[in-house]
C-alpha cells in the first residue's frame, strides 16, 4: 500500500511545482510585456491576474498531496478503551506494528500485567528451579527453535 | 515475535526469558555509550531478572555492578535488587536467614525506604518511571516480604504485608500480593476484599476484574453447597467476568470464566434459594443466563477456532489459554 | 510629516566578532554551568517519615475510595466507608493526633517547610548571581555603543530597552546596544538551552518562575491542616450515593454485543 501513496503524493508534488513554474513564468511575461507597451505608450498597464486554469491547478496539486498523504498514514488506534484493550488481548504486539515493521515504541502491553505479576514480590528462587525443571523437560530444544 | 528487554520478564514463559538471557552479552559489550537514557537502565533491570532466572549468574553479576556503578550502593532499587541477587544464590536455609538479617538491618535505618524511587524519576522525567505511580516504592520492604514467603512463613509474610499496606494503602501491588497470599491459604474472603483494594486503585483493570471473578468462583466452589453465600459468590462472579469483557473485546479469561459460572448456575437451576436483597448482587433471571451462556460459548469457540488457525490478528492468545478453553468446549460437546 | 531617511551607521564589521558572539557564548556556557550546578547542589528529596506517608496515603485511599466506589459492591463499599468515616473523624490516620484542630501550624516553625525555603532560596541564589555578574561584566566592556540593527522595526517605546547605554534622542529603535543583546539572549536562548540539556533543565527555569508562581495548590504543603482535610473528606464520602457499575451489566453485554 506505501507505493500506491507514495506514487500520489510524488504525483501531487510534481503538479504544484509545475503550478507554480507556470505562476512563475507568467509573472515573468506580464511584467515584461508591461516594461514593452509602457515604452510604446506610457499608460499604465493592466495589472491582470493569473489565468484560472494555473488557479486550478494549484488547488487539485494541494488535494492530491493531501490524498497521498493520508493514504499513507498507518491505521488509527482505537480511542474506545474496549477495543484497545481487545485489540491488546487479541493481536498482541502484533497489532502494534508501526509503519517499520517494529512494534511501537510506546507499546506497552496490557499496562496491568504488573498487578499479577508483581516484580516487586518476585520469587526468584521458585523462577529458578522451574526453569532448571524446564530445561531438564528438554525445554532447552523447544527454545533455541 | 522477539520479547523486549524493556519490559519486566517475571511473566514471560521460560523460553523467552531464555531469549532475553542470552541477549545479555550483546547488551553488556555495548554499554559504553556515552548518553544514557532511561530505556538503558531498564534493559539492565530486566536482563538481570532474566538472567538470575536463568541461572546466568555470571552475567547477572556483571548487570549488577553496572547499576550499582550508576545508582550507588545506597540507593533502594540497587539494594533491593542486590538482596534479590543474593537470595537467588543461596544455597540453603542459613544463607536465606542471613538475606533476611540484611534486609531488617537495612529497615531498621531507615524505616520508610521510600525515596529510592523518586531519585531515580528525578534523574529521568520519563514517563515510563513516572506511570504507574506505584511501581516499586519500598523496594526492600517488598522483598523481605517476597522472601519470608518463600521461605514458607507465610503468616509473617503477611503481617508484614499488612503493616505496609496500613501506612501506604494507595499501593496496588501490594494489595494484589496481599490477595494472591490469601487466595493460596484458601482464605477467600480476605483476598476478595484485598482484591477490591486494587480495583478501587485501578477501576478499569480489565484482568483483575477477571481475576477477582475466578477467586468468587473459586469460594462458591468450596464454600458447601449452603445455598445462600455460595450463590451470592457466584452472581458476583458472573458480574465480575461480564464487566472485564466489558473492558476488553475478546476477552478469552472473561469468556471463560463467564462460561464456567453459567454452566454450573444452568445445572443448580433448580435448587436456587430465595434471594434476598442486603445490598448484595443478585442473580439475573435464568433466561439472562442462558443467553450470556450462549454467548459465552459462540465467543469462545470463535476464538478457539480462529487462533488455531492462526489467522492474521488473532494470535495475541496465551496458547494455554486458548488449549483451556478448547477442552472446556470438548467437555461441553460442544466443538464447531 | 516628512519620511523619516533610512539611517545608516557605518559599523565596524569585527564588533560583530568580539561583541555578540562572545556574550552570545558565555550567556550559553552560564545557562549549561548553571544547570549542573543546581543538578549538584539539589539536596536530596526529603525522606518523609513513616507517619506522614501514612497520613497522605490514607486520604488518598479515601479520595480513591470517593472516586472509583462504583467498582464495588454496595456491601463492600459500605463496610469500606464506615471504617474510613469512622477512622478519618477520630483522627486515627494523623500524624500527631494531639495536635488534631489545634488550627493549621505556623509554617515559619516547621523545621521540614524551612528546608523547602532553602531549596528555592538556592534556586534563586543560582539565578541572582550569574545574572548579576554577566550583567556587570557588559556594563563594563561593551557599554556606550551600538552594535547591530534589529531585522524589524519597533516601536519607540523599545528605545529605552534596546539602546541602555546610548545617549541619542533621534536613533531608531532598531539599534540595538549591548546590553539589549544581553537581555535577548536571557529571553531568547530557552530553546537552545531545551535543546542541550534537555527539556527538563535548570537552565530554563528563569522562564518558568516568570510564568505562573505556584500554580497549584499544594495538597499536603505546610500550612494545610491535614484534621480539616480528613473531616472534609469523611464527610465526602458519608453522602456518596451508591451505584454499581455491576448493575445490568449482563444485560449491557447482551445488547453491546448482538447489537
């Protein structure tokens, strides 16, 4: 999906530029044409305004840019707490992807893990022999899979 | 997915610590850098549990002397979790005792050992040290609790637990210890209330409301068949579980526990007392539960489906739970 | 009146290299050293003593008890409030509770508010001088002469400020002497600051204390009778009617979800 934004937004920039060399280069002609008949006749020019068509342009280049860019933003978090906390349970870090690939880096997890784990009451010692009975189960092969 | 190291591991499955473990040399050759962030010190926490859990005590040490390095000897996270490294070599009751004399000793200096914490947040503005406001105040006077309870003095564990909480009551941790204390002495009603405590703190924790579901059930399941107070149990019970689903999508533990609560309220049925109003919660009307009943089973056998298959978005299960939960349909006959 | 000519003052181009840049730098190097010496002299946060941990942490646990009853049961809730009420009423959290409505304690005497004095006193101290030392030091070398011209125009009421030091009635107000680099630079150079050490610094308070003296109210400050807040709070939570999120929440999740 990034490519297809990235096209329009590039796209979108490539058409103001070009809206703005054509405001540019009519400027140019104007004043020049000016300095030409004020010569011949010495009225006061027209100070006439820019075609519409550069106008138009300017305006769909913007639109476009916006559209690019929009496209190209990653999806938005849920702001209901349900969701979030279901999208948490449900998708883990997964759904946490930023554009990346890396989970976010204010990914936190359920943030209330930590009042049934308690690490301030940890018991390291039973940690430990589970883990030396884990190892012995053969749980060592299973995690360096 | 890799577990990060910025993160507590006390609850990750053997394995991952396994992985954290050994991510230990990388992080110790590169801790030369010249700026320091909070994230850093955090790492270090981490993979000193993670390694002391592994049994790498080696490289528990070095984590260790880096911290101390920073922080000093004297400050309370540092000595907390030097007592942690001690504990965790001792190789015998005698050395234990002695774990527990440093620990009074240091207590009995200074009585409060609140400060540590703060320091530390002084040091680093950062949101993660500032939120949750309660992480890890008295340090050392946790672990001597965590020690004693280890040690199987669990009353004195709890005594201790209860002098903490009556000077500092704003600290869920503590609380939800407290609870978990009681709930292994089988002394239900204390640790439902100490659970309350911690919902008072954290309203929306949808997990404890789950959990304070499964210690109500568990009471309704030993407390006889003396209708009344059981049925009180589990009414609450189903209104526990229902609300952590309220809280949280998909929540398999509440669909769960929710499941079990109306499978054996549908089965009792018949001998239900007559429910009086003393400001308890009251069962809803059978029909209610056989309709949550049913949700309860099309929501679990949807999850258990999909995280079988492992689809895109569905596979944030703990596999246990899910493995649970597909043999508590089996044994309904249910399976789709 | 008549258009006011574009002055022009020939200036010579090395006042740009010994003037602003070195005030620029040394107002710079001040702020940073600053910083670190508040860092170092900061006294260590006070340790509170057990008991008013505890008094603190029980009117918490009652505000929270306040704020989130409707977690519980209304059993529950009602054994937790009567034990609170009761307790809150006979002063049994306080810290000394023979001093309970003896009226708020002079915070002058209070050992522990004087310390907090000192803190901002320091803090102050840390200000004052370099300030005043940078400040002479300009007066001193650069003064009497104008060194650039601002990119903007100003009004001339700025003249005073801008041109400390410069005794010409007609100047524009633009010129810009010493002195008034100086005091840009106080005002200007916050960002810098946010950007070398850091959001947090000490550096940047100057700004801070300018904006909003005490901003709130301090909750457990000297001069707060912690009696009156716990009989505020009693009576808090003796009106709280109770409600429970629990009511009909089996019926909410039935029509949130088929829905």
């Amino acid at each position: 999906m990034t490519w297809i934004s990235n096209t329009i937004t590039v796209f979108g920039g490539l058409l103001l530029a070009h809206a703005c060399y054509s405001a540019q280069e009519h400027a140019a002609l104007q004043s020049f044409r000016a300095a030409a008949t004020s010569t011949l006749t010495s009225s006061t020019p027209v100070a006439s305004s820019l075609p519409v068509d550069i106008a138009i342009e300017t305006i769909v280049a913007t639109l476009v840019i916006v559209l690019g860019l929009v496209l190209g933003t990653r999806p938005l978090r849920p702001i209901q707490w349900r969701v979030w906390a279901g999208k948490i349970e449900r998708e883990g870090e997964e759904g946490f992807l930023g554009n990346n690939g890396e989970v976010e880096k204010d990914y936190m997890g359920n943030p209330f893990t930590y009042l049934e784990s308690r690490p301030s009451f940890v018991d390291i010692r039973r940690q430990r022999k589970e883990f030396a009975e884990w190892i012995k189960n053969g749980g060592g092969d299973a995690g360096k899979k | 997915m890799a577990p990060s190291l910025l993160f507590n591991p006390a609850k990750l499955p053997p394995s991952e610590a396994l992985q954290l473990a050994q991510q230990a040399p990388v992080v110790l050759q590169g801790s030369s850098s010249p700026s320091e962030t909070v994230d850093q010190w955090a790492t270090f926490e981490n993979l000193l549990l993670a390694c002391l859990r592994t049994g790498d005590d080696e490289a528990a040490a070095k984590c260790m002397d880096q911290l101390e390095a920073r922080f000093g000897p004297d400050n309370e996270r540092v000595m907390a979790l030097r007592g942690l490294l001690s504990e965790a070599q001792a190789e015998n009751n005698g050395e234990l005792e002695a774990v527990l004399k440093q620990y009074d000793a240091i207590l009995e200096g200074n009585s409060t050992n609140l400060v540590g914490h703060d320091r530390l947040r002084q040091l680093f503005p950062d949101r993660r040290f500032a939120n949750p406001p309660c992480l890890r105040l008295q340090p050392i006077t946790k672990r001597r609790i965590a020690l004693l309870r280890s040690m199987g003095r669990v009353s004195d564990a709890a005594t201790a637990l209860v002098q903490l909480l009556d000077f500092s009551p704003t600290d869920a941790e503590a609380w939800s210890e407290l609870s978990d204390l009681y709930f292994t002495q089988g002394l239900y009603s204390q640790a439902i209330y100490a659970l309350e405590e911690v919902l008072l703190l954290s309203p929306n924790a949808w997990n404890i409301h789950a959990r304070l579901g499964e210690v109500q059930y568990m009471a309704a399941t030993t407390s006889g068949s003396g209708g009344g107070s059981q049925q009180k149990y589990l009414a609450e019970a189903l209104k526990r579980f229902a609300r952590s689903i309220e809280l949280c999508d998909d929540y398999l533990r509440g669909y769960y526990g929710l499941k079990l609560v109306t499978t054996r309220l549908l089965k009792e049925q018949a001998k239900q007392a007559k429910q009086t109003d003393d400001g308890e919660f009251t069962l809803p009307d059978p029909k209610t539960i056989e309709r949550l009943d049913e949700l309860a089973t099309a929501k679990l056998s949807e999850i258990v489906r999909h995280s079988t298959l492992k689809d895109r978005g569905w596979r944030g299960y703990d596999e246990r739970e899910v493995a649970a939960a597909r043999e508590l349909l089996s044994q309904n006959g249910i399976e789709r | 009146m008549a258009q006011v000519p574009v002055q022009t003052i020939h200036r010579d181009p090395q006042l740009f290299y010994w003037i602003l840049f070195p005030i620029t730098i040394v107002m710079i190097l001040t702020g940073v050293l600053r910083h670190y010496a508040s860092v170092l002299m900061q006294s260590a946060p006070k340790k509170l003593d057990q008991k008013a941990i505890r008094e603190q942490r029980s009117l918490l646990h009652g505000i929270n008890l306040r704020g989130n009853f409707h977690a519980l049961s209304k059993k529950s809730f009602a054994t937790r409030r009567d034990a609170l009420v009761t307790a809150f009423e006979s002063g049994a959290y306080l810290k000394d509770p023979e001093r309970a409505g003896q009226g708020q304690p002079n915070p002058l005497s209070d050992p522990s508010s004087m310390e907090g004095m000192m803190g901002m006193m320091k803090n102050q101290m840390a200000m004052i001088i370099p300030n005043t030392l940078i400040m002479s030091w300009i007066n001193a070398f650069f003064s009497g002469y104008v060194i650039m011209k601002l990119p903007f125009p100003l009004t001339i009421k700025f003249k005073s400020m801008l041109q400390a030091g410069v005794m010409t009635k007609d100047m524009d107000p633009r010129w810009m002497s010493s002195i008034s680099w100086y005091f840009l630079c106080i005002f200007g150079l916050q960002s810098v600051f946010n950007f070398l050490l850091g959001s947090d610094n000490a550096a940047s308070q100057m700004a801070q204390q300018m904006g909003g003296m005490g901003a709130a109210p301090q909750m457990f400050g000297p001069g707060v009778d912690p009696d009156k807040q716990f009989k505020a709070e009693a009576e808090n939570l003796a009106v709280i009617e109770h409600y429970s999120v629990l009511d009909d929440v089996e019926e909410r999740l039935l029509e949130g979800i088929t829905a």
